[in-house]
C-alpha cells in the first residue's frame, strides 16, 4: 500500500496543484466506482453528454453515433451518501483546511459535483481553461478535488497542468470565445509547452486551484475513466447572488 502524504500549502501556494497518493482506501473507491456504475446502467440523471460540450472529437449531436455518451454524472452530492461522504469527510476535509488554513470550508453544489465519466470511442479532448471563467465568487479562491478511480494516464486521458499558471493574468486577447487559450498564438504555445501530465493511481486525489490552467485529452483506452470532482471555498468567499453559482446551497464540511 502507498503512504498518504500530506500537501505542502507553500507548494500549493506555488503550483497551484498537488496530489496526495492513496488519499482514498480502495473500499470507499470500490463503493463509488459501483454506485457510479450503477448509476451509469440504466443510466439516471441530470447528465450532461459529450455532444452537448462541442469540444473536439465529440459527437455533434445526440442523434448522431455515440452521442448518447455521458461525459459527466451531474449532481454527485445529492445522488447517495457514497458521494457525500467522500466529498464531505476527513481525509478530504483535512487536506482543504491546511490548504486554505480555515476551517469554515464549504462543498458547491454548482460546480463539478460530478463524476467525470470519459469513455473509450467517443470522448472529447477538453482544451486549456482556468475553472473559474464561468464561476461567479467574490474572490477566485477555489479548489477542486479530483479523485481517481482507476489509474489515469496519457492513454486514458490523462488531465495535465500549467504549473504556476494561477498566478498568471493572461490578457483577454490569448483566449477565444469561450476562454480557452488560443494555442495559434507562440506565446500561449510556449506557456503550454511547459505544461506537465498529472498521472494518477487508483485512490489519488488531485487538489488543483481554480485559476490553474488544464485540459485533458480523449480516451483512447477500452476502458472507462471515471473521476468525482468537487469543488470548495471558504465562507469569506461566496457565491454571488443570482448567479449559477449560487443556485443550489454550498454544503459545510465539519471538522473532526
Ligand atoms: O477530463 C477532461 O476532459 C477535463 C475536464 C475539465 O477540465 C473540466 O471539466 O474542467
């Protein structure tokens, strides 16, 4: 078995991501990946399709083949207390209050709260963004919690980082229209250029700020990747009212 490390809040503070080894026991693991199955067979909503995000390799539409591909069960949280206890509970809970050095710490209801569900055949390639684009707070002070079920590779997938890239201001001008880097631009090719792959062991959880730029590629795999991802802000940090981000109440993680 792997040793659970620890974060290191200045590397954080630095990176903008870290991933803690083994943070999930393969029990829990096994219980999320079945409730994740068995909600994917038959398969129960909200989900949200590889056609209905555009990105490339996806299908066009629905009616199209593979466009009934699930490319992330929405509203993970609310569908079984599996979900609930991970995203909620201490190994998770005690990582975040280091990093954030609070203890008033809070899950959204409205972002990610999923699992990732990325198939073999008809998965997209999502290109570089920063999460916080479409997130509406009073500061960009959030960070999301990735966790593998399985092990996450360049095969599969794999998401990969800009180290540091959450300390950047980008001018509006490098991204496009739906604020993804604009990679014909030699500058935004050389910032990617010095981007790394985080590859994942079943049980690893990814941290990763909401301003750190990512993207993944397509499964090319025969298997399915699946990967819960939260979200979590302090409660100096909220959601501003009327805003997709504050449509469903944040969640308060209790401390042991
Ligand atoms: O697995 C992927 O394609 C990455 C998804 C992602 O970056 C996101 O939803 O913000």
């Amino acid at each position: 078995m792997k040793n659970v490390q620890s974060l290191s809040p200045q590397t954080f503070a630095r990176d903008g991501y870290q991933v803690v080894r083994g943070l999930c026991p393969q029990p829990v693991r096994d219980a999320l990946r079945g409730m994740t199955l068995a909600h994917l067979e038959p398969l129960v909503g909200p989900v949200e399709y590889e056609a209905d995000v555009g990105y490339p390799g996806a299908p066009t539409s629905r009616d199209e083949q593979g466009g009934s591909t699930p490319r992330r069960l929405l509203n993970a949280y609310s569908r079984a207390e599996v979900f609930r206890e991970w995203a909620t509970g201490l190994p998770v809970g005690d990582q975040l209050r280091a990093l954030f050095d609070r203890d008033d710490v809070f899950l959204s209801q409205c972002h990610h709260n999923c699992v990732m569900t990325k198939y073999p055949g008809y998965s997209s390639a999502t290109l570089w963004h920063q999460d916080i684009r479409y997130w509406s707070f009073d500061q960009p002070e959030l960070i999301s919690v990735w966790l593998a079920l399985g092990a996450e590779t360049e095969r599969n997938g794999v998401l990969r980082v800009i180290p540091g890239s959450h300390r950047l201001d980008i001018d509006r001008g490098r991204l496009d229209s739906a604020l993804f880097l604009r990679t014909e631009l030699q500058e935004n090719r050389t910032l990617i250029e010095s981007s790394e792959p985080v590859e994942l062991a079943a049980g690893d959880v990814l941290f990763f700020h909401c301003r750190t730029y990512h993207a993944a590629g397509m499964n090319l795999s025969n298997e399915i990747k699946l990967s819960p991802v939260f979200t979590y802000h302090t409660l100096d940090n909220r959601p501003i009212p009327h805003t997709r981000s504050a449509q469903l109440p944040s969640v308060e993680l209790h401390p042991g």
